[in-house]
C-alpha cells in the first residue's frame, strides 16, 4: 500500500528528506511495520511428537503449548 | 479415540511434557501464552464443548469460572481477555475479563470448525461450516471492537477442520482441512487441502503451500490448532502439529508432523 500513496499533507513524498530527523535510509518501520512489502511464508519442519487431533494450542515457536486432544 | 489430559511445549526446537488438565478432552480454544494461558469449552465427549474453564500458570492447571453456555470457537490476546464467538448453539459472543464470562454481541454468521484469530475488540472468523444453513461455507466475517460484519469469503473450496491463525481483521491465514460433500456426512472424495491463503484486511491470496504431507493430496486437517503471535509483537510465527491425511479413499492416516511458518 506505501507505493500507492504520492503526498503527505500535501507534502509529495519525493519532497519529503527525514521524519523526525531520521532519512529514510534509516527508518525501517512505522510502529511495528516494516516497509518491506510481504513476501510469503516460509515453512520448516521442526520434529515430530505424538500424534494429536483437536488439541489446543498457543504461544509463539520458541515457547509454544500444547494440551489435550486425542488419537 | 484416547483423549489426553495432558500438555505438550515446544521451545523451538524440541518438545516436552506439561501440566495436566482437569480431565483428558478434546480442546480448541485457548489463548495467552505458554506459562499464562486460558482454556476454554473443552470436551470430554465425542463432540459436545463444555463451559468449562481452565488456567495454565506454565506448570499447573487450575479450574476457573465457567462459561455462560457452552460453544467452539474462540480467541484471545491474554489468558485475561478472550472472546467466545459463534458456534453450535447460536451466534452469541461471550467475553473474558479474567474473572469471569460475560454475553456480549452476536456474530452475522454462525460459523463452525473454521479458524479464528484476534482480540476481544478486532477479530476474524472464517468458514468452514455455516450452522444457521447447514452446509459448508467459506463466509468470513471480522469484529471491529463493536459490532461484527460479513466479510469477503475464503478463496478456499469449503474445507472443514482447518487451522489459521493471525493478528485479527487485518491480517490472518488459514491452512489445510477436509472437504466434506455433505454437511456431517462421508467425505467423498477425500481431499486435505495443502493450500495457505492469507487475508491482508481486504482480500485474499495464495499463500506458500505448507510442506507435502504425504497421502491423496498433501494436506492435513484437524492438527493441533496452528498457534500464531500478536502483530507487531516482532517474533511473528505460528506452528502446526500432527494432523491427519488421507492415504487412500476412505483411510487417513494419523501423522506427527511440527511445521513452524515463519514471515
């Protein structure tokens, strides 16, 4: 969507040299959000363990939980 | 059918054993984290959710307030603030403040073992199965903090039993499933989708196919519910476990996979 936008409070982007003091050059995200556009998934396999059906799950990779569900 | 009552965490790199919960179910909803985590609407029949409401200190779980009714489907950003949308019974919302449920709004549609992600105040549900019509569905609706809307329909065939996961409204994914003919009736054929589509807030696209699983069509469904993270949290990521395919028309296999997806 950035590339879709030409002016900032009728400030053409191209006019535009740094935001607050910092040139774009070193502004990689706007809370949070990188500029980068997205550029897919990407999958890896990370082991086995026993096989579950309807278990429910949350967390993040690196401290990830899982409980019940069956087999 | 063996139902655990016990946990499973995963650090990245290799699995180990959690706490037990208050009997052995079938789960789906829970949210919060791995040492702060809230579950709700276990099942310890075939099919029927509970209100039922458990606590996750990272080493224990403990009985908590019951839900208002009992129903599917839900989501959460903490184990203290969680929506139970939609599912079963009726469209009715129920919300967590971490002490106890309350009813709340009512979704447009009545969805089913679809997928969800988000917070009590931007949410998304997608498909699979519309209950107020009785068949398979694609609908998508999101939350804005007051009110639920329709939304554009998943790109997917109908596919039920499929995980997703996300940051809410504006941005959610969801993979894999069965494609059923019928409402509740034999899937024939049996196709596990392998496909990923994503939801970027106002369409959605084809996303990386998860890794071939094997079987008629390299799909999985009814895994473990894929995990995901908080938008902007910086360490975005979600992982899917285990699973079932179809190795032939009316066999499946059940399979012990671990994928993380990373973005």
């Amino acid at each position: 969507m950035a590339n879709e936008i030409e002016k900032v409070n009728s400030i053409a982007l191209t006019s535009i040299e740094s935001v607050n003091d910092k040139t774009d050059a070193n502004i990689q995200a706007f809370n949070g959000l990188e500029f980068a556009g997205y550029g897919g998934l990407t999958w890896a396999t990370g082991g086995t363990d026993t096989h579950r059906s309807s278990a429910a799950t949350t967390g993040t990779i690196a401290a990830f939980l899982m409980t019940g569900g069956y087999t | 059918m063996a139902r655990f009552s016990t946990s499973r965490e995963y650090n990245g790199s290799s699995w180990g054993a959690g706490g037990s919960l208050g009997a052995a179910s079938s789960c789906k909803p829970m949210t919060g984290t791995q040492t702060d985590a809230l579950l709700f609407g276990r099942s310890t029949d075939t099919a029927s959710p509970s209100v039922t409401t458990e606590k996750y200190n990272g080493t224990t779980w403990s009985a908590s307030e019951d839900m208002v009714n009992a129903k599917r489907g839900g989501t959460g950003q903490s184990a203290a603030a969680a929506i139970f949308c939609c599912g079963d019974s009726d469209a009715t919302n129920q919300l967590w403040d971490n002490v106890s449920w309350t009813t709340s709004v009512e979704c447009t549609y009545n969805l089913l073992d679809g997928s969800e992600s988000g917070t009590t105040t931007d949410a998304i549900v997608v498909g699979m199965y519309d209950v107020g019509a009785s068949s398979e569905s694609g609908k998508c609706q999101t939350l804005d903090g007051t009110t639920w809307s329709g939304s554009t329909d998943v790109t997917l065939p109908a596919a039920r039993y499929g995980s997703g996961w996300g940051s809410g409204s504006t941005e959610h994914w969801h993979y894999g499933g069965i494609n059923y003919n019928s409402s509740y009736g034999s899937p024939t054929p049996h196709t596990c989708f392998r496909t990923c589509v994503r939801w970027d807030g106002s369409s959605w696209a084809t996303d990386t196919d998860a890794p071939d699983a094997g079987g008629t069509s390299g799909g999985l469904y009814n895994g473990s519910y894929a995990g995901g993270t908080v938008a902007n949290s910086g360490t975005q990521g979600a992982i899917y476990h285990a699973g079932w395919n179809y190795t032939a028309a009316d066999t499946h296999a059940k399979q012990t996979y671990t994928w993380e997806a990373t973005w």
